[in-house]
C-alpha cells in the first residue's frame, strides 16, 4: 500500500471564476454603498448650504439685530409638546437665545463652548434670587416633519412659528447667541463662531443678568 499523501481537488475553473466575480461584486455594491452616502451628506451640506445664502441675503436686506434695541415675542414649539409664547414683561425671566442652523459646521464648534459656559454658571444662576435666565436653543432650518434635535442636553430646543417673519431673521449668522432683559431688551450678542474670549464675556453676562 503507498503512503503518497492524497491531493485535494482543485475546484474547478468556472467555480472558481464565480467566486472572484461573487467577491467583485460585494466590493462593488459595498463601494457603491459609501460613495451613495456621500453623495446625499454632501447635497445636505449644499441645501443648507444655499439655505443659509438665502438667510443671509434676507438678513442682509433688514438691519442687523443691535444692543439696546426691544424685540416682540416669539412662538415656539418644543418636540412633542404645545406651543408658548416667549413673552416679556416684570417677573419673567431674562433668556438666552441660541440660534443654529442644521449641517453648520460653525455651530458645530461652538456649542461645546456654549454648554461649558451653561455648566459653569448652572449654579449660580439656580441661587439667583429673581427670575433666573431662559435658555432657549432654536433651530433655524428644521427639517419639515422631522423630530426636533436638541442642540444640546442643557438646552432646550425649539419650533419657531414664522421664524423668517420675526427678528430673527436679522441675526445675520448662525451659530449665533442673544442675551435678552426680563423686558426683551438686547443685552448682549454673540454673532458667529465662539472664541475662548467670548465665552469668558458670556458667562459674566449670564452672571451679571442673573443677579440683576
């Protein structure tokens, strides 16, 4: 009896040639698969991108937002719950309008430097002994029918009915932040991407509102 050791088979050339064809194909559709994502954020970067043009360009068209002057109210709506008027008047508390726009790569940035400003002074705004401050976080450009997306946990985040009606479409930029008094005078604004500086002049003037 031999000891040669047996040989396996080799699969035969059509099968073979199915296989490679089987594996082209996976990496095919996987390839398709990315550049189709990419393709769809990149169109999403450009509609926001022409939405924000046209923004700007009504906004350029009105007078920007200025220190000192009075808005009216707005009505917003939060994800899930009724609509409210964000009223002024004796008694409220003064409010923290922050303002961004979806696929804003700006906002992006800033917001870690917002929600380290709301952190730091979280405690001594809960001991102040008026009214406190609002933090209203409103999205520029929601998508229709979409869950709302909070900007942050620590801000909550709104539905503008007829935004483009109100005196935020004179806030000529997002990502853009609007201290308002107990009466809806404008106190302080951070228009644009947030320094480090910045941040530090925010969270005086949330300190100073407060103990108003």
């Amino acid at each position: 009896m031999s000891d040669k050791p047996r040989q396996t088979p080799s699969p035969p050339p059509d099968e073979l040639a199915s296989k490679a064809f089987h594996l082209f194909l996976m990496v095919a559709v996987g390839a398709l698969t990315v550049l189709v994502a990419l393709l769809l954020r990149q169109n999403n970067q450009l509609k926001a991108q022409l939405e924000m043009k046209k923004r700007v360009e009504a906004a350029t068209a009105a007078p920007g937002l200025a220190i000192g002057e009075f808005v009216e109210a707005l009505e917003i709506t939060p994800q899930g719950g009724a609509g409210e008027r964000l009223a002024f008047g004796p008694g409220r508390p003064a409010i923290l309008v922050l303002f961004v726009a979806r696929e804003c790569g700006y906002c992006e940035k800033t917001i870690p430097l917002w929600t380290s400003v709301l952190r730091d002074t979280r405690d001594s705004l809960a001991r102040a002994k008026g009214p406190g401050i609002r933090i209203v976080g409103i999205i520029a450009d929601p998508e229709e029918g979409q869950d709302l997306k909070p900007i942050a946990p620590e801000v909550p985040t709104y539905r503008v009915t007829d935004g483009a009606k109100t005196w935020l479409r004179r806030v000529n930029a997002t990502p853009s932040a609007v201290l308002l008094s107990p009466e809806g005078r404008v106190e302080d604004l951070w228009i644009g991407e947030m320094s480090g500086k910045q941040a530090d002049e925010m969270r005086s003037a949330l300190l100073a509102a407060a103990a108003r």
